[in-house]
C-alpha cells in the first residue's frame, strides 16, 4: 500500500487545529480544571488573566476539536477513495483505539483518541450514502447535540457538592497530582477522572459522529480539492459563518449580564459555527501571501498529528508533576508556555519529516496495521 498524497491545505488546517486544542488544554494539563468543571464552580480570572480568559471564551473554547474531527472524516474518504479494505481500516482504529486507551490511563484524562476509534466504525455505515443524506444526519445528530445540552441548560443537574465536601475533594485532587508516586496517581485517576470520562462516551460519540459525517461530505461532494469552483462556494459560507458567529457572540456577551445559565449553551454552538469559519477562512484566504506566511508552516506539525497530539499530553503533564508546578501558573503563562511548546512541535516536525517518511507514531501506527514494515527513512 502507497503512501497516501498529502493534501497541504488540509495538513495546514490539522496544524492550526492542534495549536489550539494545545491552548485549550493547557490549562487541563496545569490546573485541576477536571474537579472544578465536574462540580460546576465557576473559576474567576482576575486582572490580565481576566482578558486572556475573555480572549479564550471568543475564540479558542470549542473551536477547535469539531475541526480535528472533521479532519478526521474527510481522512477517512481519502482513505476508502484510494483503496478501501474494510479488514485494514478496523484494524487501524483497534490500534489507534489502544494508543488512545494507554493515554488515557496512564498520561491524561483528555484523550480523543479512544472516542474517535469507536465512533469511526459507525462511518462504515455511511460510506456508500450519497452525499445529502450524509449532510442530514450531520445536522441531525449536532441538532439532537445542542437540544440535550438546551434541555440541561433548562433543567440543571443538581449532583454537585459544595463547601467544605468540595474542597476536600478538590485539595486531594491537587495532592495526587503534585505530591503522589507515578504508581499512586495512576490508580487515583483510574476512578476519579478515567471511568466517569468512558461513562460518558455515549454522549459525546454523538457530536463526534456528527462532525465526522461533516468531514465526510466534504469528501464526497469534492470540497476539499482546492479549485475556483469551490473557493466560489466555501466563500459563500464562510461569509454566512462570518455573520452567525457575530451574532452569537453578540448574544454570548449579553448572556454574561442577563442571562449566565445559557452561556455553556451559546458558547458550544458558536463553536461549531466559529469551528466551520476558521476552516473556510484558511481555505479561501489560504493563497494570501500573509497567510501563507504565518500558516503554511504548520503543516509540517499537521503531518505529524497523531504524535505531536500524544507529544503535548505527555510533556506537559510529566512537566507540571515533575517542576510541582502544578496549580501554580496563570492562565497567561499557560498561553506564554502553550505557545513556546508549538513552536518547538514546528521546528521539531520540520527536521523530522526532513528525515523520516513520517512521525514515530504514525509510522507504529501503520506497520502494525500493514503488518509488515513500512518505509521510515527518506532516501538522500
């Protein structure tokens, strides 16, 4: 089996995808934000923090996960588009659904990657769909999304402890984390984050299926090859997009004066339509010097996703546990901090790929799959 063409602009878009989800998680990787959000408390930033917290909730929360996944589904049709062999792509998502499974026990609660090996299997069923029908069942299930998340908004759930019960929890919490064996940790994490996270699977294979199918469609209809037929049309909704997600935002800001309980609720659906503007922005403007400038070089990192994604977790959870950093930075350190990681994952994937066929984990990934070695080294 031949190496699959990369798709530049898609790697570009993977890229600028895992810079966010990098600045998302950060503060997941450094702060108990798992206890604080499992229990409903409502941190507060204050000062600069104030604004970069601002910043995050506009443009960074929930933006970037429904592109990963998109990404996700229109690899998937590249995939069956080249060669499809049923028995070779159960096979990677059982290898990838074990990478995610080892992550998420043994390094950090956020894992994507065991969510996204099962729910892939349900694209089996759509592959031969045509393509609106594909479009109707992405929009039913986000909008079948959205109403469960209305309908807790209306009728909230009222399991969270408060006072001192919380604290003590919270500053157990804290302890594992910076004061426990590697050994101790783990088991802790087995209950406290590692079961109620596969709890909720269920849930949350709904939007991920829903942003898959997106990423499929784009596949079937030709989207993503990049032609003036289809600049014409992503343009189309890329301005769409643009309008929305102002007024969501207006709404958002509106909601924190008047109405607070719905901001969960605005805020996940400005995602989704903030997460389709970032991809046509790029797609449209993506020939714009200044884009090209600032943005193609992340598809060296987009290359790479699959360890450069493992690479953030792993470093930066060893990093708060081993310099008991851990609850001690600011969200604008975090931002300072997130931002050097990257640029290192960058230089670092530009040297490797310079190199290497593709990144460690990727070539794992696909020798086991292929049950044979595949090629690593670039031949000079």
């Amino acid at each position: 089996m031949k190496q699959q063409k990369r798709v530049p602009i898609i790697d570009t878009i993977r890229g600028f995808a895992l810079l966010g989800i990098l600045l998302v998680n950060m503060k997941s990787f450094s702060s108990p934000v798992f206890i604080v959000t499992m229990y409903g408390v409502t941190p507060n930033s204050v000062g600069f923090d104030r604004v970069i917290s601002i910043f995050y909730q506009i443009f960074i929360q929930m933006r970037f996960y429904p592109i990963f996944a998109i990404l996700f589904g229109l690899s998937f049709y590249l995939f069956i588009k080249k060669s499809f062999k049923i028995t070779l792509f159960i096979r990677r998502m059982i290898i990838l659904f074990f990478f995610g499974m080892i992550h998420l026990i043994f390094i950090w609660y956020g894992d994507i990657l065991h969510i996204y090996a099962v729910t892939s299997l349900f694209l089996l069923l759509f592959y031969k769909v045509s393509s609106k029908w594909i479009l109707f069942w992405a929009i039913t299930l986000l909008a079948l999304y959205y109403l469960i998340i209305g309908w807790n908004t209306i009728i909230p759930n009222n399991k969270y402890l408060v006072s001192n019960e919380y604290h003590n929890i919270l500053s157990t919490y804290v302890s594992m984390y910076k004061d426990s064996t590697y050994k101790e940790w783990v088991f802790y994490r087995l209950n406290i984050e590692v079961f109620p996270v596969l709890f909720q699977l269920p849930f949350v294979f709904i939007p991920v299926l829903a942003w898959f199918l997106l990423g499929l469609y784009i596949g079937k209809v030709g989207i993503y090859e990049r032609n003036s037929v289809n600049i014409v049309r992503v343009k189309s909704c890329w301005k769409s997009c643009l309008y929305v997600s102002l007024g969501l935002l207006i709404l958002t800001v509106l909601a924190h004066f008047y109405f607070p309980d719905i901001i969960y609720f605005l805020t996940s659906i400005t995602g989704a339509v903030m997460a389709i503007l970032y991809i046509s922005s790029i797609y449209v403007f993506f020939d714009h010097p200044f884009v090209k400038l600032i943005l193609y070089p992340l598809r060296y990192v987009g290359r790479m996703s699959l360890s450069n994604y493992l690479f953030q977790s792993i470093l930066m959870v060893s990093f708060f546990r081993i310099t008991h950093l851990y609850n001690k930075v600011s969200l604008s350190e975090g931002l300072v901090m997130s931002v050097i990681v990257f640029l290192f994952q960058l230089l670092f994937s530009k040297y490797w790929l310079s190199h290497f066929h593709q990144g460690p984990l990727e070539w794992i990934w696909r020798s086991i799959s292929l049950r044979k070695v595949s090629p690593f080294l670039l031949k000079k």
